[in-house]
C-alpha cells in the first residue's frame, strides 16, 4: 500500500489478533513478520502457520448447504464467546456509519448501539475452515454490535438454508434485540457490496430478511 498510509486496523489487524487471542482460539499462528518500503509504497509480509484444512466455501456467500459435526458448531461457539470477551480499542462498526448508511439502503433509522462486544469483524465460510475449524482473516477485528459475527454468518449464508437454520440455532443472541440490531448492520454493509458489483444474488435475500426484522 502507499508507504503514507501503511499503518492503522487492516496493516496491524493480523499482528493484533496474534498478541490477543493465539493460544486462546482456533486460528493459524503468527510465526514472524517482516515490512519494507520501496518506491513510495509499503509492504510486509506475514509467516502463518500453514493450515491444513480446506477452508468451506471459495467464496464468502455460501451456495450450497453444509452439514458440519456439532462439534464444529461447538468449536465456533466457544472460540466466538471468547473473542467476544477480550477488550479492545480497535473498531469495526461505528455508529456514525450506521446513522448514515441504513436509511440510505433500507429506509429506515439506522439503530442504536447499545450492547458493544469484540467481534472477528468478517465471519463467513470462506473464513472458516472445514474441520476444525480454524478462524481465519483477521485483518478487520474490533469492537462492533453484540452478535455481530453470527450475524454476518448468517447474512452471507441465506441461500443455504439448512445451514442458516443452524447458524440461527447456534447463536441465540439472533433471537434478542441486539441481534436484530446486529443484522440490520450486516444486511447494510452487505447490500454496499453490489454497487461494487459483489454478490448480487445475495441482495434478495437481504432485503426479505431486512423487512423481516424491520
């Protein structure tokens, strides 16, 4: 990236979670990181533990119905019930955004946060691995709604429905008001993604699921 702007949440996300929540949750470990600069622009490189597992799905929506163990949905709930628990100063939702984007796609105030947790910042298949499973993408964590990460699972899952019904099932925090808060969020950010030309086939969805929690 530009060597101007080679710092900040996406450049110190992986290194941050590493300090935070190895040894604690699934994720592959940071071995060491190196940075440089060359021609006005930034880099760094990061040495993971390699990972031997397929992750769930190429892409962040899922298409097809997954039926992992539930020892797998246990392993998800725990890790996310610890994560949730470890403060942070890093943000991945802010309220001001919220104010300004939810009326703007679905028409309606954009909620108030009240209930504030840590949150992976981007949970989705394409992020989790298939057996153990291992969290990965950490660039974004930070503080964001309580039940934000069931949330986005269940977001970019909604064409999978069996598996959706298992995320509901799993994260009852989805059922509460918070949850619902959490969603309408998710759902905003998600219906961003189009206009960019991301995931189009998700934006039905979204919005019947919106206009259900509305």
């Amino acid at each position: 990236m530009p060597e101007d702007k080679a710092a900040g949440k996406i450049w110190e996300g992986n290194r941050q979670a590493a300090a935070l929540f190895e040894g604690r949750v699934r994720k592959p470990l940071l071995y060491d990181t190196t940075e440089a600069s060359r021609g006005g622009h930034a880099y760094r490189a990061e040495l993971h533990h390699y990972v031997d597992e397929p992750v769930c799905s190429p892409s962040p929506v899922l298409h097809t119905d997954l039926h992992p163990p539930a020892a797998w949905w246990d392993s998800l709930r725990t890790d996310l019930a610890w994560v949730s628990s470890v403060s942070t100063g890093r943000v991945a939702v802010r309220q001001e955004w919220v104010d300004r984007s939810v009326p703007r796609f679905l028409n309606i105030p954009g909620p108030r946060i009240t209930d504030w947790t840590t949150a992976h910042g981007d949970l989705h298949t394409a992020n989790l691995t298939s057996t153990t499973p291992y969290l990965l993408g950490w660039e974004g964590f930070g503080l964001a709604p309580a039940g934000y990460d069931a949330a986005m699972l269940l977001a970019y899952s909604l064409l999978a429905l069996q598996f959706a019904q298992h995320v509901r099932d799993t994260f009852p925090v989805l059922k509460s008001e918070p949850g619902r808060v959490a969603q309408i969020i998710v759902i905003t950010e998600l219906l961003q993604s189009p206009s960019r030309g991301d995931h189009p086939e998700l934006v039905p969805a979204l919005r019947t699921l919106a206009a259900e929690l509305a």
